[in-house]
C-alpha cells in the first residue's frame, strides 16, 4: 500500500512538474519573447494591484499570454481525460471525441449558437456552451445507438465507420449553415479550425469547474474502467453496476467536450494520440492513467498551441492545424499496429 501511494506521488510530482514548466515556457515565449524574470514581476505586481510601468511586458502578460495558456493547458487535461475514458468504456484505442464524431457534434451545436444568436440572458457565451454539450451527448447516443444497430459487438471498425460518415454528415450541415451566415462567417471558420486566441479568465474559470467537477466524477470510477478492460459481462459479475456507470460516464465527457469545443472550437486528435501515448508510459490501470493522461493533455496542447504562435510569427496558425497534423499521423500509426494484431 505504501509502495502504490508512493509511485502515485511520484506521477503527480513529475506531471505536475512538467506541466508548469512548460506552462511558464508558454507564457514567456511568443510573438515577443519576455525574460523569466520580468514574466514572474508582472505577475506578482498584478496580484499585488501595482501600477503598470510605462514600457513593461504587465499587460501582455497578465491580460494576454497567462489567461489564454491556462485555458489551453485545461482544455488540453479535459480532452485527453475524455479520450480516456471513451478509450476505456469502448475497449478501443482509436476512440475520442473527434474520431467518433462527438466533437463534430458539439460543433455543430455551437454553430447554430452563434450563427442563430442564441443565448442566455446575463450569462456571456452561455448559448453556445448548453448547445454544444446537449449536442456532443445527443451525437454520442445517436452514434453509438447506429453502431449497436449494425454490429452487437461494437466492434472497433463499425465504430470508427460511423463515427467518420457522422462527422461527414455534421460537416455538410454546417457547411449549410454557413453559407446563410454571411456576417458571422469569418467567426465561424476561424472558430471551426481551433483557437483559444482572445480566451480570458472566465472561460478559464468555466474550464476548470467542468474539469473539477466532471473529472471528480471520472475518476471516482477508475477502478470501473479497469473492469471494462475485461469486457462488460466480466465487470457485471464483480459487481459493477455497467448501465449507470456508462450513463453517468456519457455525461461527464460530453459536458467536458462540449464546453471545449465552444470556448475553443474543433480541436481534433488530443484524445486519441495523448492516452495511448501515456498508456505506454504509465500502464494501462486508470487509477494511474487518468491523471497522468490529464497532465500529458494539458502539456501537449500548450506545446501544440506554442508552435501555432512561433512557427509563423507573427502570424499565428489555429491550433487545431497542428494537432490535426501530429493526430492524422498517430491515427495511422495506432490503425495499422490494431490491424496487425487482427
């Protein structure tokens, strides 16, 4: 018992670790680059209510840079996690939110948000957050359901199809939408393709209630996941109630992606290429994968972001680009060695 909490603290520890150096390195480096020592200044002069010196880096630091990478690191942790648990409920390794479609869904609920104007009076992008998450749980159901129709086993393959041909579809209805949207679609592209430019604190702070939240509820079921890995009938006759377990898991990842997607758009492959990555790190058992998978996340999505801000400087690439990229090419990797164990 000493020995599991012990190794438990050392993830924390080396996770946590590099997630706030890299957090740092984020912050400091951009279209600008600021030294260390003047970023923790701004900082510490922010939270102490100082005045701003004339010609120093407080504002791009405070208003610009830390909001948008906390945001990026928390939508990073939140996507991978998802990707978990779809990876663990499915027994699937090419399981996420973008290759079953789910993202698509919140997507386009996000879209019709914007494009119909629907919000919610006094609540700041509140329509087009209940619109995602009710339709990134509404896509799940339906793909998923379609999937059952065609094939009881809910085979990897039949999956994966629907999944693709759902995603195709959505795309199409919000190519339609679009095209009626002439004033707002400059918004919606550039929001189809990933962002978190413009991000600030209180979408931060949305994001790190859903995690806390939702990922309290994921990770009270790690040892219901490790059952999964048994197959459904196995995890039944140890007790497991498998119905309420995957219900309630359905919600907490849809509620987690579709608040993703409407403050940062489409961000595909996170949730696919960060936990198979660090399942071949930390072992397949969840009570330690899913929290190292949410520290991996929140790194590689900050890495992701950085290399949208300084590759092309001082233009900047949406930064589901680059994880479209590095996701196409795991995809085909993690494709080809399912196929070779078939």
């Amino acid at each position: 018992m000493i020995r599991k909490e012990h190794f438990r603290f050392l993830d924390y520890s080396l996770f946590g670790s590099a997630t706030l150096i890299v957090l740092v390195l984020c912050v400091c480096v951009g279209s600008v680059n600021i030294p260390l020592g003047e970023m923790v200044k701004a900082i510490w002069n922010a939270l102490l209510g100082l005045p701003v010196s004339e010609g120093a880096a407080q504002p791009i630091i405070v208003s610009v840079r830390l909001p948008r990478v906390i945001c990026v690191a928390l939508v990073g942790g939140s996507l991978s996690l998802c990707g978990v648990v779809m990876q663990g409920l499915l027994r699937n390794p090419l399981a996420d939110g973008s290759t079953l479609g789910v993202s698509s869904g919140a997507s386009l609920g996000a879209v019709m948000a914007i494009a119909f104007g629907i919000t919610f009076p006094g609540i700041p992008f509140a329509g087009t957050m209940v619109m995602a998450i009710v339709f990134a749980f509404l896509s799940l159901l339906i793909i998923l359901s379609l999937a059952y129709r065609m094939d009881y086993s809910l085979s990897t393959h039949t999956i994966i199809l629907i999944g693709v041909v759902y995603s195709m579809f959505v795309s199409s209805i919000i190519s339609f939408i679009m095209t009626f949207s002439h004033e707002k679609i400059k918004t919606i592209t550039f929001w189809t393709m990933g962002s978190l430019s413009g991000s600030h604190y209180q979408n931060a702070l949305v994001l790190l209630g859903a995690l806390l939240v939702c990922g309290a509820v994921i990770f009270a079921h790690a040892q219901s996941l490790n059952a999964f890995a048994i197959g459904e009938d196995n995890a039944r006759h140890i007790g497991v109630n498998v119905n309420k377990v995957k219900f309630t898991l359905l919600i907490s990842i849809s509620v987690l992606i579709g608040i993703c997607v409407s403050i940062g758009g489409s961000i595909g492959f996170v949730g696919l290429a960060v936990p198979h990555m660090t399942r071949m790190i930390v072992g397949p058992n969840h009570k330690r994968l899913l929290p190292a998978s949410t520290f991996a996340g929140a790194v590689f999505l900050m890495l992701a972001d950085l290399i949208s801000r300084v590759v092309l400087r001082p233009l900047e690439l949406p930064i589901g680009v680059v994880t479209s990229f590095v996701g196409a090419i795991m995809f085909v990797y993690i494709f080809y060695l399912t196929r070779r164990r078939i």
